[in-house]
C-alpha cells in the first residue's frame, strides 16, 4: 500500500516535470520564432513641399501622395532592420510653378536602416532621404496661349529646360510592434546638393 502511494507520487511529479518541461520549451521557442518575424506595412502617405529652379528663377511647389512598403525584421541579434521602398508616380503629384510652366515628377528608391538591440523601436522619427527622384519640364518657357491662333511670323522653337533631380525626406514613425503609423509620418520635397561643384 506505501510502495502504491509513493509510486503514484513518483508518476504524478514526473509527468508534471514533463508538462513543465513542454511549457519552457515553446515559451523558449517563442523569441526564436519573433526574431524572424518581418511586418510589412504599405501605403500612400502626402508629400509637400518646394524648390527653386535656377534655370528660370522660379519656385516650384509640389502636392501629392507617394507609395511607401516599409519591411521591418526582427533579427535575431536582438535588434531590427527596416527597409523601405518608395515609389512617386507622376499621377500621384501635382507640381505647379509661379511662371506658368507645367511639370511632371516621378522616380522611384529604396533604403536599409539597421537599428541596435537596445532600443529597437526608436522615440523619434526614423529620418532618411532618397535621392532618386525626377523633375520634367512638360512645356516651354514660352507657352503658347490655350487655343493657338497662327501668328503672322514663324513660332520660334521653345527653349529647353533641363531636367534636374531632387530627393525626398521621409520622417517615419512607427508603432511599438513595427508598424508604420502613416497619419503620423511625413514626407518632404529637399533639394539635392549640387556634386559638380568644387
């Protein structure tokens, strides 16, 4: 009868060793699972903003939405990696000029930003520029009026205006679990640095 009631004791604490012992080996498995773990978020966030052209001495003003797919992984370091693509098709922004000349924008571009162990999730924006972006004058510098009447002398052919690039700054915020907050987040037109001047 003793031997029974020690035996049964022996059996209940072995099996309830090995419940334990399947409970801290799946929590355990967890973090390794996290750490592969990528969040994707995509979506149209506003963009704002001007230049100055030189060309013709004018500012131009941008309005528009542009695509962004923001990956954020996990690593198994500990820490994070977020890539980000951007695309500005030329439907998805309004450029106007104080001189009436109409002009297109678009490009496309992508960055890689490593974040250390601690923190992962920064308390400030994630701010980064992609150069990769393209401005094109439509018209001409001398436009003609809305419904061409034929002048009595020959039209003189338009003056081009050189197409120029510029970049776009992206202010990222994102949520404590990797996801891009997109009311929260903002997009700037910058000028890039001329790299042809000494």
């Amino acid at each position: 009868m003793l031997r029974t009631l020690v035996f049964k004791c022996l059996q209940m604490g072995a099996v309830a060793m090995l419940v334990m012992a399947f409970t801290l080996g799946s929590a355990g498995a967890q973090p390794a699972q996290a750490a592969n773990a990528t969040q994707v978020s995509a979506g149209w966030i506003p963009l704002a903003g001007s230049l100055y052209d030189s060309q013709t001495d004018s500012h131009i003003n941008f309005n528009g939405l542009i695509h962004i797919v923001a990956r954020w992984k996990f690593l198994s370091s500990g820490g994070a990696q977020l890539d980000v693509d951007v695309n500005l098709p030329a439907a998805g922004v309004t450029v106007t000029m104080d001189t009436g000349i109409p002009y297109t924008a678009s490009g496309a571009g992508q960055s890689s930003i490593l974040f250390p162990n601690d923190p992962v999730f920064p308390t400030d924006p994630v701010r980064f520029v992609v150069p990769s972006f393209l401005l094109v004058a439509v018209g001409s510098d001398r436009p003609l009026p809305p419904n061409p009447i034929l002048p009595p002398n020959p039209v003189l052919p338009p003056n081009p205006i050189q197409p120029f690039g510029f970049g776009l700054q992206f202010d990222l915020v994102f949520a404590a679990a990797g996801v891009l907050d997109f009311t929260a987040s903002t997009v700037q037109v910058v000028e890039l640095p001329d790299l042809g001047e000494d």
